[in-house]
C-alpha cells in the first residue's frame, strides 16, 4: 500500500488550521475530528509539534482551561493571522490539486 | 500556586510509569538549551497530556507514539532557544555557585579543625572544584541525553562510580596544585558571607515546601 504519511504531514497545519477556526478544541478531539474525516487515528505525539509550530508563528493561539470531565486541558483557537494563512493555504490546495487531477486525468503528455 | 509549583502540584497526580516517561522527555529537553519559558511551557503541556492520557486509560507513552526521541527532536526543532550569551552567563552563575559551595564546605570542615585558622584557598581547591564542575556538567548532560533510549531514570550505580572517578581524578590534581596560594580568608568572616548568601536561600525555599504541603 501506499505510505501517505509525507503528504499527510504537508497538509495537516492546514487541516488543524481548519479545525480550530470552527471552534476553540483541544489536541485529543483535533485527532479524533481528523479521525471523523479520514485521516487515520494520529498520535498526540503527531500533532503537538504541529500546534506548537502554528503558535510560534503566531496562527493560534493558546489558554489552559479546566474540565468538568477530568484535569485542565489546552485549548486552540485561530487568530487573525491564522485565518490569513488558512486561506492562504486553501488557494495553494487548489491550485496542487487541480493540477495533479490534471495530470492524472488528462492522459499522456506525449501523445 | 506560582507556575513551578502548579507543575510540581500536578506530577503528584502522575502514575509511576507515566512520570517516568515524563522525566525521560524532560531530560532529554533540557538538554537542547531551550529558553526558560519555552521549557516550563513544554512541562505543562505534556503533563496535561499525560493526566489526559491517564484519564482515558492510555499511557504517555502510547500517545507520543513509538519514537519517543523523534517526537522530542521535533518539538525541540519548533521551540525557541537560549542565545550563546545566556548559555555562557548560565554556565558562569552555576561555576561561582559552585565555588561558594565548595569554598564554605572547606572553611567549615577547617573551623571544626581550629576556629582560629587562616584559611588558604589555593589554585589546587580553584582546579579542583572547576573541573569537578565541568565533569559533572558533562555526566549528567550525556545520562540526561540517554535517559529517554534507555528508557530508565539514572543508573545511580553508574553514576556513583563515574562520580568517585572525577572525585579522584580532580583531587589528585588538588594536590598538585596545593601549595599556589591564591588568597587567604578568616573564617568568621566567611561565616557572614555564608551566612548572607545561603542560608536565607535554604530557609526560604524550607518555608516555600512548607507552604505548598499545606495547601
């Protein structure tokens, strides 16, 4: 089978970018809703680089908060930056994927 | 609760095996001369994790995956870290603090001896507690480093052993070095100075304890 895991890993800022600009979430239901949506259950261990990486730039941002369920938990939301980014990162998706289903679809070049 | 003692707070609450993989992480962090802020948040971050984690009846270790090194080194990559400056100043403050400890271990053992005594501090005592400085420095960077392969806190075994080796091998130079004064002191009034300098430290930070059991 093919190993996904670069393309996966090249595109996952924009999808937690997506995800926290709905509503503020925290890491463990970032997985679970990537889950939802077919990327395959990702570790904690995946994705808080990543969110790590998104709050130094400034794309999100941060706050502890307590939980009725259980110990405190971190929770995300998208800043205004980050909304520049995430439609940045829409337009570049496009633009990747147009033309990779070009290519895919339009036959042999050589012909 | 200021944020060392919330951290401090929240391990209590860690399973063994849990703190463990913790400490491992922490150790291996703490090497890479992250910025003080940087680490404390990191800190929080995975302990909240891992309190999560327990929880859900998960591990720490079964939620930062298998490469527990490979996630450190990405978080590592995104972190911000401490400028050469701030490295170097570091180094110096834990040497002198290092030189005052040792300088009021070897005044007070001469005061048992005879109260009276002009004490010596020689280029002998100056070579031997920096060596024995940078020797630890070293030991306890490398087994910090391996701590997270191994998987095990220190092996105190190794470390005693590795510790009796400096221990000789900067006495020997101690004695080399002996007889090349480098200034004299009274002991009392290195009793002051010890005085000033340490002892409000240890009752401090004795009352700080006492208050964080009592909360």
């Amino acid at each position: 089978m093919y190993d996904d895991t670069q393309i996966k890993k090249g595109i996952l800022d924009g999808c937690i970018l997506k995800i926290v600009s709905q509503q503020e979430t925290y890491g463990y239901e970032i997985i679970n809703i990537l889950d939802f949506y077919g990327f395959g259950k990702l570790s904690e261990g995946t994705i808080y680089p990543i969110l790590k990486r998104l709050q130094n730039k400034g794309f999100i941002s941060s706050e502890f908060k307590k939980s009725s369920l259980g110990p405190k938990r971190k929770y995300y939301r998208i800043t205004d930056t980050g909304m520049d980014q995430f439609d940045k990162f829409v337009v570049m998706w496009n633009n990747t994927s147009s033309s990779l289903n070009k290519l895919l679809e339009e036959g042999d070049y050589f012909e | 609760l200021n944020k060392y003692e919330e951290i401090e707070d929240l391990k209590k609450h860690l399973l063994y095996k849990n703190r463990e993989t913790y400490t491992n992480i922490l150790f291996y962090i703490s090497t890479h001369n992250l910025k003080d802020d940087e680490l404390y948040g990191i800190e929080m971050d995975i302990i909240v994790m891992a309190l999560n984690a327990q929880q859900r009846g998960d591990s720490l270790s079964d939620i930062i995956g298998e490469n527990p090194k490979e996630f450190c080194n990405q978080i590592i990559a995104e972190s911000k870290k401490k400028s050469t400056f701030t490295k170097f100043k570091d180094i110096v403050v834990n040497l002198f603090l290092a030189i005052d400890i040792y300088i009021v271990i070897v005044f007070l053992v001469n005061a048992l001896i005879d109260i009276n005594q002009l004490t010596v501090f020689t280029l002998g005592h100056l070579i031997f507690v920096i060596i024995t400085f940078f020797e630890f420095e070293f030991l306890f960077h490398y087994l910090k480093k391996e701590a997270i392969i191994t998987k095990h806190r220190f092996n105190y075994t190794t470390v005693g052993f590795l510790g009796l080796i400096i221990i000789i091998i900067s006495a020997v130079l101690l004695v080399n070095f002996y007889n090349i004064k480098l200034f004299e002191i009274n002991l009392w009034l290195l009793g002051i100075v010890a005085f000033m300098t340490i002892v409000p430290k240890l009752l401090f930070n004795i009352g700080k304890n006492i208050k964080t059991q009592n909360l």
